[in-house]
C-alpha cells in the first residue's frame, strides 16, 4: 500500500506542473470517458436533477446535466493543481469579496462560522488565508479518509494556502481550545451532507424534496456565539471563480432553534438555482427518507432511538474467503 501511495503521489505531483490549459484538455477527455463511456452515477444524477427541477423540460434536464460532467471534471483536475498551484495565481483564480467583514468581525474578538455547499471548486476555498488578516486563523472541517496514507496526502494540499483542516469529530474540541486562548477563528462547514440516520434532527424542503438536514453546525454556533456568514460562490469562466461572505447574523443566540439551518438551506437553494450544473448531483443526496426514518427509528428527549426493526440489526460477520 505504501508504495502505491508513493505512486500516486508521484503521479500527482507531476501531473499538477502542467499548464491549466493542458489540465482542461485532459478534463475535456475525462469528461468523455465519464459521461459518454462509463456513465458514472448517471442516474443518480439524472434522478436527483429531474425530482429538483420538475418545471424543467428534459432538453433543459440534459442541458444542465452535460455542464455537470463537464464542471466535474473540470473540479478534478483543478484539484489536482492544488498540489503546486503558487498563491499568487491562485489569488488571481479565485477572489473573495467582503474579506473586510471577516477581519472587522474577528478584529472584534468574536468568531466566525462560514456556511458553504459542495458548489463550485469548495477544495479551492482554502485559499481564504491569502485574503484576510495575516494573523487569522482559518479552518475547514473535513470527513477523514479511511486509508491514513490518502488522508495524510489530502491534508497536505488542503494546507497549502494557510488553512487548517479539523476532523469533524474533533470540531468542538477544537473551537473550544481557541476560545479558551482568546483566539477568533474562521472555520468552513460544508453542510449539505446527508446525516447518519442517529443524526437526523431537523427536516428542511430543499430543491422539492424533503431533506434530512446535519443540525450540528447550529450547534457548535449557539454553544459558542459565533457569527454566521454564507459564501456565496460563482463561476466567473472556466477556471476562475468568486465568492463573497454573506452576513447570516452576529448574534446567533437570539435565533430560534434550526433557525440558521432554515437560512443556509434556503441561501444554498439559491445559489444552484443561478447556475445548477456546479452543485454536486453525483452524490445520493436523498438516499433517506422521512417514512423510512419513522418506520427505524424514534426521536425520545432529543436523541434518535432505533426501533425493532429488521434494517436496523447489524449484519452477520462475513465468513473469510477460504471458509465455504
């Protein structure tokens, strides 16, 4: 494993020297191979796009669902740039306006949750750092890899703009740790992951669907007081984008409860509505349902309770491979 690992990291470094206009040839050959060849999750995407836009004819359906695959491929050969893409073209690929609201607040002692959705090229959002005050610290909470070797791999890339990376179970430790020092931070949650059934706690109608919704950003928001800002990304042409910080609320506590997570849900909708093809249909968004979660589950003082329920045992060990 290691010396794939090696490999592959050869191969990455390498390929990320080239020219951006060579990375779009090979995303224009991986787009291709992917959505003319393999098909890849056509028809999660096909279904996800056709259930949240039902005004839409199909001809505008297959519009945006060819931008899609092209986007996609696209956003991986960018992020494969990221392995030695030097700040100052990187500043130049991406802006962010309202930075100066990040550094008033924070100059102010008070720190900073920032709400965004897998739109746009979200790993190039940890060039936040080139954009405010030298001295701030930013975060991004991040799902580790099961293979430590790629997680490691990861983390690299993702820190080489100055940003930190912090495992979603260690989110709340870490915020703590900070405020403890007297220290504002700035930390990303990309929050339009489907939660694990125990997680579910809130419902929002997001793009005509009923959607489970991860509430633990909101949390950490009201445990701590943190002000709420949204990015709201664009695609400015290929290969360059726009983000600017929307101001949700300075003081969260005055909220009501899934109050913020209503508001992100329904800034985020409006961003993929501009502009569609550059949110993540690939992903099987709405996998779980409200009637399932009802049938498994139960909700007693707060916490998600599984019922007796066939689906909800845990599957028999597998047998190895030499024992019939």
């Amino acid at each position: 494993m290691k010396i794939l690992y090696y490999f592959i990291l050869a191969i990455w470094y390498v390929c990320s020297l080239l020219p951006m206009r060579v990375h779009y040839v090979i995303s224009d050959l991986l787009f291709w191979l992917l959505y003319k060849v393999v098909g890849y999750r056509k028809n999660v995407v096909w279904k996800n796009l056709a259930e949240s836009f039902p005004e839409k004819s199909e001809e505008e359906l297959q519009r945006i669902e060819r931008s899609f695959y092209h986007f996609f491929c696209d956003y991986l050969v960018e992020t494969v740039k990221l392995m030695t893409i030097s700040q100052e073209e990187m500043k130049r690929r991406i802006k962010f306006k309202g930075s100066e609201l990040v550094d008033e607040i924070m100059g102010s002692g008070q720190s900073i949750a920032l709400y965004l959705g897998h739109y746009c090229n979200w790993e190039w959002v940890s060039s936040i750092p080139l954009w405010v005050n030298p001295n701030a610290w930013c975060g991004q909470v991040y799902h580790p890899l099961e293979n430590k070797d790629f997680d490691k791999l990861f983390l690299q890339i993702r820190k080489r703009m100055g940003a930190h990376s912090i495992a979603m179970q260690d989110t709340l430790r870490e915020v703590v740790k900070h405020k403890r020092e007297n220290q504002p931070i700035i930390v990303g949650y990309i929050s339009d992951q489907k939660p694990h059934w125990v997680n579910i706690h809130h419902w929002v109608d997001f793009l005509h669907h009923d959607t489970p919704v991860l509430t633990g950003t909101e949390r950490i928001i009201h445990k701590m007081n943190h002000a709420v800002l949204y990015l709201d990304i664009q695609r400015v042409r290929r290969g360059y984008y726009e983000a600017e910080f929307k101001l949700i609320t300075r003081e969260p506590q005055k909220m009501k409860e899934y109050e913020l997570t209503d508001i992100y849900f329904e800034m985020l909708e409006k961003t993929i509505r501009r502009a569609p093809e550059f949110w993540l249909w690939s992903h099987d968004r709405w996998k779980r349902t409200r009637e399932e979660f009802n049938e498994r589950f139960e909700v007693i003082d707060g916490k998600v309770i599984a019922k007796d329920h066939p689906d909800n045992k845990p599957a028999p060990p597998k047998k190895p491979w030499y024992k019939f």
